[in-house]
C-alpha cells in the first residue's frame, strides 16, 4: 500500500495585505510550495517587495478608512481569479475583511469569523470585558474618560503601573510609544495631559504584572470553521524592539501545555476562525497566566512557529480553505527566530543597561535557524534593506557636512529655493516622551504589562 502524502494541491492563488517582513515570510512560506502570490505594498521600495517570491506586486497604500478600497480590492481579486485566499497582515485589514465579508466572499476565501468579533479582540478595552464575561485571568485595567478620572486612580494606585494605548497603533502615531511604565502621581498626570486625545479618549491604566521578558509567553495557532485548532505552538520573548516593550526581535520556541489549553478554550467560546496570534504574562504571585493581547489575524513572529513538518499557521490556513488536510509534526524546543536590524538594535540597549553580558549575548543566538529578512533562497529584501540603511546614511552624512549657515540667511536660500511654502508651519511630529524622574535616564523595563 502507497502512503505517500498526496501532492499538495497549489492551484488557488494568494492576496497578501499591508506587507511588512510578515507579508515576506508568507510570501516565502507559500512562494516556496509555488503557491501564486500577489503582495499588495505600501511602496514599491519596501524590502518585503523585493522577495522573488511574489509573483505579481502590486503598490497601492491600502488603508481600511479609505474611500474605493472595497471596489479596488474586490477589482483585484477577480482579475487574478480563482477565488484567491486573501490574508491581512494588521488589524486594521483584519477588521475590514471582518466587517465587509459579504461583500469580499463572492471574490476571495478567508476563515469568515463571527460578525464584529475581530474589532472586539482587537481592542484592548472589548477584549478585558470578554476577558471579565469569560472569567480569563488578565491584568486589572481602568479606563478613564477624564483627568478627574485618572486623579482619582492615582490616589489609591500602587505604583509602577502601565499607561497604554486602548488602540495601540492610533497612540503610537500621535505620540511615537504605544506603552508606557509610570512610577509616580505625578508622572501619571503629566503623561496623561500630553498623550491623550480628550475629545477620543484613548489611554487605559493597567497593572504592572512584576517579570521581564521571560514571563511572557505568546500562542500562534489555526482555528477552522468549527474553532478546532488544527495547527498550535507556544513561545517566549527572548528580546523586543524597542527594548522591553516591543514585538519579538529574538524568540524561542517551548511547549508550554498550560498557554495553549487557555487559548484553545478562549477561542472555542467565542467561536473564533482563522489564524490567531496571542499573548499572555505569567504571574507568579497568584500563578496565573493574564491575557496582555490578541492579535485576530497572522502575527509578525509567525516564522517563530515552525514544527518538524515545515508547518507554520499560514500553511495551516492554506491547506485548510483548500479542502486539504493539515498534518502537523512535532514542535521544535528550542527553534529561534531573529529579526535582523530589531535585534542588533535592542541588543546594544539590553548590553548597555547590563541586563545581559557579552558572553550570553553571543549564547542568545544558540538555536537560531530563521532570520526574518536573512534567507539564502531569497537575497532581495536584504539587500533592498542594506541599500535603504545605506541611502539614508549618505543623507544625514550629507547634511551633517552641509555649511552652517545663520538661521536668518537659511530661511532666505530655502525661500529662494523652494518658494513660500517652506516658511509654512512644519506638522507637528510626536517627541519623545520623557523619562521617569529617578531613573537616570531610562525608562522602566514593562515587559508587556
């Protein structure tokens, strides 16, 4: 008797969104069986445009909020034909392919999740009052609708807690941090005028679980349209960018049955379908893992997730809305995974401040099989990323050399350069926002919550 595996089937196309180094990795895990990909990028210079993975790339700032973006992407999809798989990449895209299924399903296949259940994972205020309805352990959170409200919180808080960012991207491109660790009333107060929006409040008080990046743990799994999970794996955060708050620049795999259980009946009652990227914080003092975020969409750090069988949640996805089957191996202890420049970045931060030494460091890297633009088969991207660092080098070097010139006689030649537009009150651009009194500098390490 054969029991070879049948050939897979690769004849259905692929519509990636919003591509980034996670529309790379799809590009290569699918490109890679000769799945046909189509990339739609923000720039047609982005280094994830150049994987030759993509069979077409197409550049068009594709934003939900858009006006036409429905007919364009419905255009898209029946000029390529074959009901393509259509994957979002933010949640952004994840919410609109929600919210407009009936009108993208007739074009394109995607897991079609229940109505208004992706904007109510998305957002980190909905999914605490999931988290509260369901009783799942997450960290205890308020939000304040004024600074009356945060004053009255600062009274009885007991400090460091974590000021975020109900919708994370929406502060991050109004004040350049999506979370920040406050140590005093004070500092609370002050961040709190100069971060929220008091027509849109948008910033939530949460507590600081005490740990640092070994204490989060991260679930990416499949879920098909019975909110089985065909394909799951665990993780750690070995390092984030920027250092101690952000995505994963260095992760490892470990099995970790307690994460995967709560997530599997999470989604279960919720009637979850697609791909889910997760994470939780382990906290000691009452032993419970507490629910930080919930991506309802393919994670960045998907290629982290990778079992004995080459199987990675989008080829779970791929196989599953093909009528294939979704044979899973054994989890890989141990597997890293590495983004590139995020890691040498954070690396010189965490080595500065003496959380790791040298020598660790250089261990760090045992394990490591993937990097997230490194890839022998696939060159471009690195090299279109080399190229974009070194161009933007050449232009502060070029300007750090330009004469000085008094501010008078500057605003005079750009003038005559470039007309009246250029004495127009530059748009406003997010500073930095200050470190902590008695920190010397730095900013408190929060590690997610």
């Amino acid at each position: 008797m054969d029991l070879a595996p049948a050939p897979l089937d690769t004849s259905v196309p692929v519509v990636v969104l919003s591509t980034g180094y996670c529309g790379m990795g799809i590009a290569r895990t699918l490109g890679r069986l000769g799945v046909r990909m189509h990339g739609v990028h923000r720039s047609a210079d982005a280094p994830a445009a150049h994987s030759r993975y993509w069979r077409e790339r197409l550049t068009w700032p594709f934003d939900p909020e858009r006006e036409g973006a429905l007919a364009w992407l419905i255009g898209i999809g029946r000029r390529i034909g074959a009901r393509p798989i259509l994957i979002p990449t933010d949640d952004r895209g994840s919410i609109f392919v929600n919210e407009h299924a009936g009108a993208l399903r007739e074009v394109f296949r995607f897991p079609e999740k229940p109505a208004g259940l992706a904007r109510t994972l998305a957002s980190k205020k909905s999914m605490y009052q999931l988290c509260k309805r369901l009783s799942i352990p997450t960290p205890e959170t308020v939000f304040p609708r004024s600074r009356d409200d945060v004053a009255a919180y600062a009274r009885a808080a007991r400090f460091p807690v974590m000021l975020k960012g109900i919708d994370t991207v929406l502060l991050y491109e109004r004040t350049g941090t999506r979370m920040v660790a406050v140590q005093s009333a004070d500092e609370l107060l002050s961040l709190y005028e100069r971060m929220e929006s008091p027509e849109a409040p948008n910033l939530m008080l949460q507590e600081l679980i005490p740990g640092g990046s070994e204490q989060v743990w991260m679930f990416n799994g499949y879920f098909d349209a019975q909110s089985r999970c065909l394909f799951g794996l665990t993780g750690k955060k070995l390092r984030q960018y920027p250092a101690y708050a952000g995505v994963t620049s260095l992760g490892v795999c470990v099995a970790n049955e307690a994460v995967a259980r709560q997530t599997c009946e999470l989604m279960r009652a919720v009637g979850y379908r697609g791909i889910l990227d997760i994470g939780f914080k382990f906290d000691a003092r009452t032993g419970e893992y507490k629910l930080l975020d919930v991506n309802p969409r393919v994670g960045a750090t998907f290629r982290l997730f990778v079992d004995s069988a080459g199987m990675d949640v989008v080829r779970a996805l791929y196989l599953d809305l093909t009528g294939q089957r979704v044979l899973p191996g054994r989890p890989l202890e141990g597997r890293k995974w590495i983004v590139e420049p995020y890691d040498l970045s954070s690396s010189v931060r965490y080595l500065r401040d003496g959380v790791i030494g040298p020598r660790e460091w250089a261990r760090s890297f045992r394990g490591l099989q993937e990097g997230a633009l490194f890839a022998w088969d696939d060159l471009g991207p690195l090299f279109a990323a080399g190229g974009r660092s070194l161009s933007r080098g050449l232009r502060r070097l070029r300007a750090g050399m330009a004469p000085a010139l008094p501010p008078r006689r500057r605003v005079q030649q750009l003038t005559e350069a470039h007309g009246a537009a250029v004495l127009q009150p530059a748009r406003p651009r997010p500073s930095p926002l200050p470190a902590p009194a008695g920190t010397g500098g730095r900013r408190a390490r929060p590690s997610g919550a």
